[in-house]
C-alpha cells in the first residue's frame, strides 16, 4: 500500500491490578535479583502505615551500613523493612497524625507498590484478589512524610470501582431534577447534577438516583438515596471508587435512561457488584497523564518512560478513606486508585530492580537502561557500533542499529547504556540575575474538592 512503510500486529495484553509486575514482565521468580537488601528507596509523601503486612521485615537482614537515617515520631516504630521515616510539618497543618503514620493512604499504597513484601489474597472487598507485592519486595523503604495546609491527595481515583453488593435487589429509581432541594436554593438545573445539598431526602430515601453528571456521591448519599446512576462521556478510561453503590453510564445512554424514568410509572434500576475484567486498552496511556509531545518543543519526546498507573491495587491506610468522600467511615487494608502517582512507584520500582542487579551504576545508566530495553521474541542478532572515538566533548545522540531478514528489532536487555559524564556542559552564559524566578501554579486536578464538580 502506497505510503505505509511497516505494518505491526496489535495485541490484545491482560492487565490484572494485582499483577501489574507480571504485565510489565517482571514475575514473581525474576524479582529475586541481585542484593536488594542493599537497595533504598525514598519516598515523599503522605506517610506509611508500619504494622500493615505488606511492609513485614521476616526475612530481612539488619540495614545496610551505608544507612544513616533515623526514626522519627511518636506511636511510630521502624523495622528492616522501613528502615527510616521522617515527619515534616511546613505549615504547623493541625489537622493530620503527627508522625510518619499515614492517614491520607496514598503513601502506603506507593510504598507497597515500589517495595512491598508478598501478601496472599489481596483484595478490594473481593475486588482483583490475589496476590500483592512490590517490584522489589526485598528493597527497604525510607519515608519522608510531608505535611502541608494546602496538601491532597495527587491520585485521580472514573467508571466505578463499585465494592457494594445490592444481592439482585431492585429499587425505585428517580432523576436528581425530580428532586430538588427548593429549601435549600436548589432547583432541577442544580439537582440533576446531584451536587451536595441540592437533593430533598424525602423525595430521594430509599432511591437509586440517575445524574447527569460525575459526583463524588455525597449528594446522593446525605439525601439518603441508595445508589447512584451517573452519566459522563469525559472519563471513560479509568475508575472511582465511591461511598455508596454507584456506576457509571455514557449521555447517550442516560437519555434512555432519563426517557425511560419519564416515560415509566414506577422505574427501578439495580447496580451489580463490580467485576475485574481484562483491559483490552493496556498498555495505552490513560487520558490524565502526559502523552507528549512536549507541546513547547516537540522535539522532546516525552513520556521517556511509561508504566501501569490505571486501577492499581495496593496497601491502604485503615485510618483513610477508601473512597472519594472524606467522611467514608469503611476502614480497608487494600484499596484500588489510579494515577500518574500509581505510575510512579512502578517506574521506582523497576529502577530499584536494576540498582540491584548492578550497584554500581548511576542513575543515568539506569534510566538509559530501562529507556533502551524492550519485550518482544528472542532474536539472534550481530551488532556493529561504528563512527569515531568518542571523546570527553557534548553527545547529542547515540544510536544502535541492527537488521536482519525479518525487520524484527527487539531487544531483551540493554545493547548499549548512555550515562552523564558530569561537568561535561557549561551553563556560565546564563545570566541568573536576568531572569525572574517562575511562580509554581498548582493545576486544579490536584485540588481535592475540585477533581469531579462542574457547576
């Protein structure tokens, strides 16, 4: 066909969340490289919750000599699993535990997804169970917990993530704009939303409510409605969990849907138990995260690297909140969140896992070693690295090349590491004082309150 150089077969890859390493082809027998005992991995975050079993330290010998740090806080023990943990409070934030302990979740869950130990049976109220572990379960973890006024959560917790069980029941279904809290200000342009506050309960008790849009389901929860159908076209690639049973429909959907309650004289509407279904998506990146180019210089080809951030189980607080309602009083040791902060510790992970089998090499070398290092089937193949010596001057590129009959260009394991010759580049033209230091805006999806509403 004119103009097409090379067609690839696409394939159709499972992801399972408690098999995240497996899908990035690190298995359970694999993950035992090298002495990872003498690998540290430092976390900023929320905090971690010591006594949960993904963080048991059976088996671990003492810390490495080279460790220097130290155990901080009241109510908070270390062990030779987290061998170091750090409490910082900037803004004298009153409102949080204060030590390491975490009381928001998202610390724990990525510590135990980076370095946590192997737990049988894991699940989210039966939710993607089996079994659980870090990309490398024998590396210590060291957290530094950073507390602020203005902290949240970074992950983006879409379709639902429904962990409640309605047994088949059936119940009365009503539109929010049936159900306007006039009393309150509220009327059917407000209440269809299901915003909180604007449902009256007499009308919504007992109910599963259909809103035309996505809420965090408080509305429908306070108003003591039973479920919620909520009708959204924006995300669609990735999942909330939810204070009450709830899911998640397209608009074309919930107009049959808001036809069918018009046009019916008693409606009703069940919502089924969530499934853990095989995501035919992966590995494709989910809408919330930085696809790239890089719109300034597309020449910069960014994500350089990628890993699964979507619907990820792993380690929870019990004193957090397992859904996206702050006042969700359920306690869980799992929960399953998504995320470019899910995504990370995958990518500190299998970091970690290089650092292990060679100790020796910087981080350059690690990243260029992962960067440079694809799946795919096993090929026979000579390399031939021409051009001339390389000397201690700027390298712009490298590449590698190689050819056989097949156009089959795959490679299991690094041909060739690039690392960063320090004090190579001169930056002595840049004229510091010229230039105005730039104010850090914080992107709204990182304001707890501010990731569904629309008003």
């Amino acid at each position: 066909m004119d103009g097409v150089v090379r067609v690839i077969p696409n394939h159709i890859l499972k992801l399972h969340t408690t098999r995240s390493w497996d899908f990035l082809g690190l298995n359970l027998s694999q993950s035992q490289v090298g002495a990872q005992g003498d690998v540290i991995i430092g976390l900023l975050d929320t905090g971690i919750w010591p006594e949960h079993e993904s963080f048991n330290s059976q088996g671990l010998a003492a810390p490495p000599s080279k460790w220097k740090g130290t155990c901080q806080g009241e109510n908070f023990t270390c062990n030779n699993k987290i061998i170091g943990a750090r409490y910082y409070n900037s803004e004298n934030f009153e409102g949080d535990v204060q030590s390491p302990r975490d009381s928001e979740g998202h610390g724990t869950h990525t510590s135990s997804t980076a370095a946590g130990d192997r737990v049988a049976g894991a699940s989210y109220y039966g939710l993607a169970n089996g079994t659980v572990r870090g990309g490398v379960p024998g590396a210590r973890i060291a957290m530094y917990k950073l507390t602020m006024a203005d902290f949240s959560t970074l992950s983006l917790k879409g379709l639902s993530i429904n962990s409640f069980e309605l047994n088949g029941r059936t119940y009365p279904l009503i539109w929010g704009g049936d159900a306007a809290n006039y009393s309150a200000g509220a009327n059917p342009d407000i209440s269809k939303y299901c915003i909180t506050g604007s449902l009256n309960s007499y009308k919504v008790e007992g109910r599963i409510v259909y809103c035309e849009t996505l809420w965090d389901g408080t509305g429908v929860l306070l108003a003591d409605g039973v479920g919620t159908i909520m009708a959204d076209d924006e995300i669609t690639d990735f999942a909330f969990n939810y204070p009450l049973p709830a899911t998640q429909i397209s608009t074309s959907d919930g107009e049959k849907f808001l036809d069918y309650i018009r046009t019916t004289e008693n409606p009703i509407a069940t919502i089924l138990l969530g499934e853990t279904w095989t995501d035919h998506m992966a590995p494709y990146v989910v809408s919330f995260s930085s696809r790239g180019p890089n719109p300034i210089t597309p020449d910069i080809l960014k994500p350089d690297l990628t890993a699964p951030g979507v619907d990820i189980l792993a380690a929870w607080s019990p004193i957090a909140p397992p859904s996206i309602d702050e006042e969700d009083p359920r306690s869980v040791d799992y929960n399953i969140i998504s995320g470019t902060s899910m995504s990370c510790p995958h990518a500190s992970g299998a970091a970690a896992y290089v650092k292990a089998a060679h100790p020796d090499w910087s981080p350059a070398a690690i990243k260029s070693a992962l960067m440079t290092t694809a799946l795919g089937e096993k090929k026979s193949f000579t390399v031939e690295v021409t051009g001339p010596t390389i000397s201690e001057q700027p390298i712009t590129s490298g590449s590698v090349v190689w050819e056989d009959s097949d156009f089959q260009y795959t490679v299991r394991s690094p041909v060739v590491v690039y690392n960063f010759i320090p004090n190579l580049f001169s930056y002595s033209s840049y004229d510091s004082e010229s230039q105005k230091k730039p104010t850090f805006q914080r992107p709204s999806t990182y304001r707890k309150n501010g990731i569904l509403g629309r008003n």
